[in-house]
C-alpha cells in the first residue's frame, strides 16, 4: 500500500501538543490560545496596521500586561498568529489526508492536503489572512524572512516528494514549484479576494491541476 512521503507534516499531533490526548492544556497554554485567537481576529479585521498589544488585549478582554507576559512586541504577535494558523493547519492536513488515504488512497490524500494549502476546504479565510501579513513581513530581511522562506521550501520539498511517488513519469522538482506557486496563489486570492475566489472555485482549480497531474 502507498503511505505518505516522510515530511514535516507527519507525526503532527504529538509533536505540536506534546501531550496525551487525555491530558487538559495548562493554564499558561489556555491563555495563549485566548491571545493567539484575539490576534488573529485583529489582523482579520484591522489588517497588520491595525495590530497592537492595546488592540489585542483588548479583543481578548485581558490586560495589556498579560498579552504582553507572552508577546512583548507586534513583530511577536505576528510570528505567533501564523505558528497558531501552522498549528491548526498541520492537525487538520493530518486528520484529513489520514481520512482521505484510509477511504481512497493516496491520490485522494495529496489532493486533501493540496485542498487545505490552497485553502479551498472550507470558507474560513483568517488562516489565508495571517499567512499574506505575515509575508508581506517576510518582504524584510530578519527571522521573519528566514523562518518564512524555511517553512515553504520544506513545503516545496513534501510535494515533491509526494509526486516522485504519485506521478513517477512526472518532473518532480518542476511539478513541485509549479503545483506550491498556484496553491500559493489561490491562498492570497481567498485572503485578498474572497468573492471573486470562494472556496469551491478554488476547489474545482485545485482538484483540474491535480487531474492533469495524473495524466501522463
């Protein structure tokens, strides 16, 4: 049976909570996630100009000082949204793409995953949202660009390696950049451009180049 390439994305569950699935997050992990899900909203709402640690606590309906005891600063705010979206979106790729293999194979786990890049799952932008500001942070030189480029180039790496075992008459590297490009670029245009760009238009796009992936 196929199973999926070795990758960042596999073992997420474990590594990103790092407890049992019984066990109750701390009091510190709690309030976190209350602030991570405040940031997101801001950044939503009131775009990168918009966000604030006074804007933020805020909308978590906490003390400067306790948003502050996590995140001192706005660039942290904005690397700890987009590690927040990364973490949902490592533990829903995993749900689904283990669903998806299980029912239909590994052609129907690759185009999950690819689903969830594009995000073209569902209606929820924020995360597509988070990723844009967070890029366009990138667009400056320092940990942020660093961490930025790191992250998509392992991406770039997964789908290659997924298609060398998928699509093996397919140029891998090439298919790769190509397949990370118009993901990419349908995340910005359902961050950017909603209406024009609704989930199940980006879902029919992302499913054709999947199709013409698989024709040889």
């Amino acid at each position: 049976m196929t199973t999926l390439p070795g990758s960042p994305y596999e073992r997420m569950a474990v590594k990103i909570v790092g407890r049992g699935p019984g066990d109750k997050p701390s009091r510190r992990e709690r309030g976190e996630r209350l602030v991570m899900d405040a940031v997101v909203r801001v950044l939503v709402r009131d775009g990168l100009d918009g966000l604030s640690v006074r804007r933020v606590a805020t909308e978590a309906g906490v003390s400067i000082g306790a948003v502050q005891h996590h995140f001192r600063t706005k660039d942290a705010l904005l690397v700890a949204a987009a590690d927040h979206v990364t973490t949902q979106f490592k533990t829903r790729a995993e749900q689904r793409t283990r669903e998806a293999m299980d029912q239909q194979g590994a052609t129907a786990a690759f185009l999950a995953f690819c689903l969830l890049l594009a995000n073209a799952a569902d209606d929820d932008v924020a995360p597509s949202v988070v990723w844009l500001w967070y890029a366009a942070k990138a667009t400056q030189q320092g940990p942020v660009a660093h961490a930025f480029a790191t992250g998509w180039s392992e991406t770039e790496q997964f789908l290659r390696r997924w298609i060398e075992k998928l699509f093996p008459d397919r140029e891998a590297d090439l298919e790769a950049a190509h397949l990370l490009a118009v993901l990419d670029g349908l995340a910005i245009a359902r961050a950017a451009e909603p209406a024009r760009m609704p989930a199940a238009r980006a879902d029919g796009i992302v499913r054709r180049h999947v199709a013409q992936l698989a024709t040889s």
